[in-house]
C-alpha cells in the first residue's frame, strides 16, 4: 500500500528540487535548501496530521516549532508573491502528493486499476540520523517511524 509520510513529501521535494536528500535533511544552510525544507514542512502541514513540534522531531533541520512555522510563513509569501522556482516546485510535489493520497484511496476503495506510483515510499522506511540530530539526542528511526 502507498503511504504518504513525512520521509515520502522529503524526498519529492527533494527530487522537483533538485537537491539530493542527504542535503536536504543535514543542517546546511543556503537559501535553496533552506527554501526547500520550508516547502516541505508546508506540504506536511497540508498533506498530514502531523504538527510542527513533530516536524522539528523528525527531521532535526530546525531547532523548534516557531522556526518551522517562519520557514513555511516565508514559503507561503513567496508563493503568493509568484517566485517561479518556489512556485514551480510546491506545484509539482503537490501534485506528487495528491496523486499518492488518490492512488492510496483507490487501493482502499477496492479498485485494483491503481498502479503504484514511481517514486512513492513503501511503510518502514527510515531517514538516516544526521550527525546534528544525534548530539541533541534524536533518534530519527523512532519518530520516523511514530510519524509515518
């Protein structure tokens, strides 16, 4: 079954941006990534159930819950204020992330039509632990795990 999680949004964010994952997730900061954690953290928000506090939890790429509420504030504006990069990407993984919801609903309404669809994440996937999420003791396989 396709399953839409936090590790899932991750990594279509991190392909329609064309960041590599590993970046994506460590603790660099230049204003793509930056703007690409915030995408991510907006499409969670829309996506899921998950609040900002286990957001911070499960990636370690922001230090609390206010500064992930800031970067999705600021992914917002800029989407609103029509930046093409922040628009065209947000466009598209939303995209992504809607076609995984459908195909997960077709699959539990019975409809065997639904093909899996290419680049979904399949339960039980885990991100790998930063070397910052393990000095402030996180363990990314147990919230990843609580969150997907």
């Amino acid at each position: 079954m396709l399953r839409l999680n936090c590790i899932a949004i991750a990594q279509i964010v991190a392909e329609y941006a064309d960041i590599h994952i590993d970046d994506l997730l460590s603790d660099y900061r230049n204003n793509k990534l930056c703007i690409a954690r915030g995408i991510v953290v907006v499409l969670i928000r829309e996506n899921t159930e998950i609040s900002f506090p286990q957001i911070v939890h499960a990636f370690c790429f922001y230090k609390s819950h206010s500064s992930a509420m800031g970067a999705s504030r600021k992914v917002i504006d800029l989407i609103e204020s029509g930046n093409d990069w922040v628009v065209s990407v947000y466009t598209r993984a939303s995209m992504k992330c809607r076609e995984i919801k459908n195909a997960k609903r077709n699959h539990i309404s019975g409809d065997e039509s639904s093909a899996p669809v290419p680049g979904s994440i399949e339960p039980g996937g885990c991100l790998p632990v930063s070397a910052d999420c393990r000095r402030r003791g996180y363990r990314r396989d147990e919230a990843s795990a609580a969150l997907s």
